[in-house]
C-alpha cells in the first residue's frame, strides 16, 4: 500500500454507538417484504418512502423498482439528467404504488403520514398508505439492538439505511492504512470537535514510525533498444526508428563538412 499521510474521513458515525450498522441488503430485504406484503393487497395500498435528502437514495429505487418491476414517483426528473442509469427507475406519474415524492415545505406541517401528491387514486378511492422512513441515526441512539424495520405508528415505520459507514468500518479502514494525520469532515452527533480529534489521533501513525513507512515504487521502467532492420520490411511500423536525432542547425553543418571533403579537387584554370 502506498504510504497514505493525510486522509479527511467521514466521520459521520465514527462513534461507538453506531459500531456496526447493517449491510444495505439487508436494509433493503427488510424494506422489500414490507412493502411487498402492503402494496400486494391492493391497487389501492401504496407505500410512501419518506426520503429526508434529495440524492443517496438511487440504491433503494433501482433495487425497489427491479424486485416489484415498477417505478417510483418523484417529483421532478431534472435531479436524475445526469444519472441515466436510475432514469428508467424513477418517473412523475403519481399512479405508482411506491413514492418517494417529497413536501413543498417542512414535513412539521403536514400531520401522520399524508401523501405529498395526495391521498386519493385518479378515480378517486382513497388510498391506503403507509410511510418508511429510511434512517439511522435514529437507529443508533436505540438503547437496545433491534430489527432494521421498526414500526412507530399505526401506518408509519422506519428502516435502517445508512449513507456512510459504520465505527467499526472506519477503524479497520483507518488500521489498515495508518496515516500521519487524520481529520474530520463532520462532527457526529452528541461529540465535540476535540472529542472526534482525540479518538481519531489514536489512529494515526506516530512520527517515530515514518522510518518504517518508507515508499517503494514496484519496479522501473525498462526499454529495450530498437535494433534496426536488416532489409527493407515493407512497412510503416519502422518508419522512425533509428533517425538521426542531431540539431537540425548542426546536422547541416555536418553534412556540409562532408559534401566538402567529398568534392573532387579542381585545379585552377590555365
């Protein structure tokens, strides 16, 4: 490994509550059987996904959208134009039974769990709807260890999803590369600038071990030598090689020195 002296880590979980978080598939098999049990009752029965960020979520539509061979109503397209991969994934017809569409304003003014693009089908039936939260912070400050999906209201839940990695992912990245310095990016929740720079000072090299971190390059660099062709080969391959490569100023002089010495002496008129 090349000798690595500074790395700017994502500290958003390096903190021993969140010391191991679950994989993303099993966040997402857990997400899949709730949802597949709900909207398989019904046409009528959709599932709103209560995304907080407007990027990070592509990995749940894209798997979501291939498990129940559908798509999931956004708001607006223009955030995914350069992101075609997730394009046939995700679309702005409400009559979809999975949404992750999101609230003009705070969710705060909206009670339980309404539907932004509203709670009735185009014939209008009312629909049943159930929220999921994707989250984990909530999920670390859990006193207990618990199931990625947690209910928390008649028709609401949350799921474990992570964006960033676990305490323990973090130390064994941090382990495995022993840099000099070490510096966060966020401050994790409940922690203080000084408190994160303490535990990741306990990371980083000491300068007494520099010695033994020296960088080795795996190998130089060798070319052969060109050997000139014997006989004309008939090919452009070889067009170069082997050209004299003098100064063109002093390749002149040389070959005016050598037209001189080869002119056949001349004797002067009688």
């Amino acid at each position: 490994v090349k000798d690595i002296q500074s790395v700017y880590l994502d500290s958003t979980f390096y903190d021993p509550r969140f010391y191991q978080i679950p994989t993303r598939e099993v966040c997402l098999n857990g997400i899949s059987v709730l949802i597949g049990n709900w909207i398989s009752q019904s046409p009528y029965h959709v599932v709103w996904l209560n995304c907080k960020a407007a990027y990070g979520y592509e990995y749940l539509f894209t798997n979501l959208g291939e498990e129940f061979n559908t798509r999931i109503h956004v708001n607006h397209l223009a955030m995914f134009k350069k992101m075609p991969e997730i394009l046939s994934y995700v679309t702005t017809d409400r009559r979809m039974q999975i949404h992750a569409c999101r609230h003009p304003k705070d969710e705060e003014f909206f009670q339980g769990n309404r539907l932004p693009c509203g709670c009735t089908a185009p014939d209008g039936t009312p629909l049943r709807i159930i929220s999921i939260k994707p989250s984990t912070m909530w999920f670390g400050e859990r006193t207990k260890k618990t199931n990625v999906i947690i209910k928390t209201g008649a028709s609401s839940f949350r799921a474990c999803f992570s964006f960033h990695s676990s305490y323990s992912e973090l130390k064994d990245f941090l382990s495995y590369l022993r840099p000099v310095n070490i510096y966060p990016s966020v401050i994790p929740l409940g922690r203080t600038l000084t408190e994160v720079t303490q535990m990741l000072k306990l990371m980083c090299r000491n300068q007494s071990d520099q010695a033994a971190f020296i960088y080795k390059p795996l190998g130089v660099l060798k070319r052969n030598r060109v050997q000139r062709p014997t006989q004309d080969s008939g090919s452009d391959d070889e067009l170069f090689d082997g050209l004299d490569v003098a100064p063109v100023r002093k390749k002149m002089g040389l070959n005016h020195e050598v037209k001189k010495e080869k002119s056949p002496e001349r004797t002067a008129p009688p």
